[in-house]
C-alpha cells in the first residue's frame, strides 16, 4: 500500500534541526516495510515575486518549496496548496494520505485526500492543536479534518487524552516519537553528595519562539541563587542547542557570574557523552519532550517543570517535577547536589519507542485502513 505523508515540519537546508521526530517515524514506517513516500511542504520567505519549485530530499522525499514574501499568507492556506498538489504532485498517486500536525498540513493532507478521494491517518505532534480544535475558524477545519481520519495518532499519552477530550469518538491510539537509543548508552554520573563540582545540562533550540516556552533563564537564576547558598561549590551549567537568542543569553549568565558554556547545535545525541551531574528542563510546554527520556536512559536524572506531559511519568528517584520559576529549580537542583539521585538502567519503558516497533505499528494501522477501504 502506498502511503504519502504531507508535513510542513520538517528538516531542511535552512532548518537542519527542526522536527526531526518526523522524519525518524517516517524512515521507521519505511524500515518495516510501508512503500511510503513524504512531501514537505517548504514555505518560505522570499521576494515580491512568488518562486515554486519541486526538489527531492536526502532520503527520495518530494519537497514543494515556494518562496514569496508574503508567504504566511501561503502557510495559511492548506486549501490551496492540496488543490495544487492534487494536480501537480510528481510522485506515484497514493492510496493512503498520512498528515501530519493538525496546523496547516493536517487540514492540507485532508483536503488533497478528498481531492484524490483516499483514506486518511493523521499523526498530532502539536501540544496546541486540542486549544486550536476550540477555535472557531481554525477549529472549525480542524475538527472536519480529524474526524476525516480512519486513525489519529498523538505521540504522547497526555496529548491524546487531550483529544479524546475535544472530540471524543474519534478512533485515537498512541504511536510515540522515534528514539535512537543507540546514542544513549547508560552511564549515570559518578558524582559524590555534597560534591565540591556540580554540573547542570539544559538542551534546546534557542530560537525567538523559545522565549516564552523554553525558559533557560530560569535555570541561570537557578544557579546564580545556589552560588549564593553554596559559594563554596563550583555551578557549572552546560548548554546543548543553538539559535539566535544564545549571545544574549550568554551575556545574561556572564552577568550572573555563571560558569557557561553555549556548545551550540551540534550531531544528534552528542551530548551524551558530556560529563554532567542533572539535566534540567524548565519549559512551560511540552508534547513528548524526547530529551528528557534520552537523558534517563542515558542515566542522567532530571529536573523538569511541572506540566501535563510529565505528570504521568517524571518522579523520583530518577527525578522531579517542580513549580514555574528559578526558585523551584534551585530547591531541586540543591536536592540533586545534597543527595544525588540515581536513575536505573530500566527506569522507563525505552522500549516501546525503538523505531521497528513503532514502524511495525503503522504499518499494521495502514493494513487495517486498506482492509476496510
């Protein structure tokens, strides 16, 4: 059967990190056998003269790229983009469309599978797609569009339970993000209560749009507070991922008096190497957060903020859930220190996030769509 995945997030040229998750369910779904091919839709900003090209990707993928500098106003019209695909598309025709993320190429998968008149899947990575089903334009679209689906498939429990909530009826199962455990082998930190040397990982893109989730201020004010406590220890803090936002970052740990170092972007899961003593993870949303799981399989525990995505699963021994703000986290991060928590090798069920369990799964709901078609 052959399946097309319709994305807009997805990795590219000028965006080397972004989505990756899907690309990795995508290439699993191919690795167990689905003859599956993806178009990403690449809407970007560009001149006054609208640019449409179609280009294929590393892995054979149909990449739609359109440049324009209007191009929001392209991003916000899946419509458009299914009518033309449904003409233009250079690729074998499909029998299955598999979006993915409700906003836009959720609608847009869709529309072009009502265009083709194929079945549909739909896979949601969006935390803010159940606040969105709730709106009255957006929401409007959205909800036809899911429950156009043989199958919505969220990655994370929390995410589904959440849907379940907006539409109940719909036919919901978990399929979760890929996880390469291969990059994580388990090595938890050899670090001594009370020790004289206590270092702190934070991991996360710093981009614009990061400021209001991703809030790494928290942690250096975290650390700054603990210097104040404990000058007699050395507060390192370590930070993997880069963006636009890390020079003022850094200018705001300098003045701190923060020991940082900003390692920028660098291969998938090259942190795990690093000698670090706690991961902390101060966001304010969250859909799966896929570094926190690779840092406890890694055997580094966690402290992470308190939000729906965690609750069901982030505790102690292995880590801690804490309140908003650098107060909180200074208070766990002090308790790591006084009494280092140590995360078993078998701490999470990591199984279920290998790539030939979760291909085999898609590919088993693909043959459940064609058997009822």
């Amino acid at each position: 059967m052959r399946v097309l995945w319709v994305t807009n997030w997805y990795p590219s040229a000028e965006a080397l990190h972004r989505s990756p998750f899907i690309r990795a369910q995508w290439l699993a779904a191919r690795a167990a056998g689905v003859d599956a091919d993806l178009l990403h839709l690449d809407i970007l900003t560009g001149g006054w003269v609208p640019t449409v090209s179609w280009q294929r990707g590393p892995h054979g993928e149909h990449v739609l790229r359109v440049t324009w500098r209007a191009w929001k106003l392209l991003y916000h019209l899946p419509w458009l983009a299914a009518a033309y695909v449904a003409l233009r598309y250079p690729g074998p025709r499909p029998e299955l469309v598999h979006g993915q993320v409700l906003l836009p190429a959720g609608i847009t998968a869709a529309a072009l599978a009502r265009h083709w008149g194929l079945p549909l899947v739909h896979t949601e990575h969006w935390n803010l797609a159940p606040a969105k089903l709730q709106t009255r334009f957006w929401g409007f679209w959205g909800r036809r569009a899911l429950r156009q689906a043989r199958f919505v498939l969220p990655v994370s429990d929390h995410l589904g339970a959440e849907l379940r909530g907006v539409l109940p009826g719909l036919s919901i199962e978990v399929v979760p993000n890929v996880m390469d455990w291969s990059r994580f082998a388990y090595a938890p930190p050899s670090t001594l209560a009370k020790s004289a040397r206590f270092t702190v990982l934070s991991v996360a893109q710093l981009i614009p749009l990061n400021r209001f989730i991703k809030k790494t201020e928290w942690t250096l004010e975290a650390l700054a507070e603990l210097a104040r406590r404990h000058p007699e220890v050395q507060w390192n803090y370590v930070h993997v991922g880069g963006g636009p936002r890390q020079a003022e970052l850094a200018a705001y740990a300098e003045k701190l008096g923060i020991r940082a170092q900003w390692l920028g972007h660098g291969a998938p899961g090259a942190w795990a190497s690093l000698d670090v003593d706690v991961l902390a993870h101060p966001t304010v949303d969250e859909t799966f957060g896929m570094v926190v799981y690779e840092a406890l399989h890694r055997g580094i525990p966690v402290v992470a903020t308190d939000i729906p995505a965690f609750q069901p699963w982030l505790a102690e021994p292995f880590g801690r859930r804490v309140a908003p703000g650098a107060v909180a986290m200074a208070d766990a991060l002090e308790a790591c220190w006084q009494e280092p928590w140590r995360v078993a090798s078998d701490a999470l069920a990591y199984p279920k996030f290998e790539a030939a369990l979760v291909g085999s799964r898609l590919n088993e709901i693909y043959q459940e769509v064609r058997a009822t078609s």
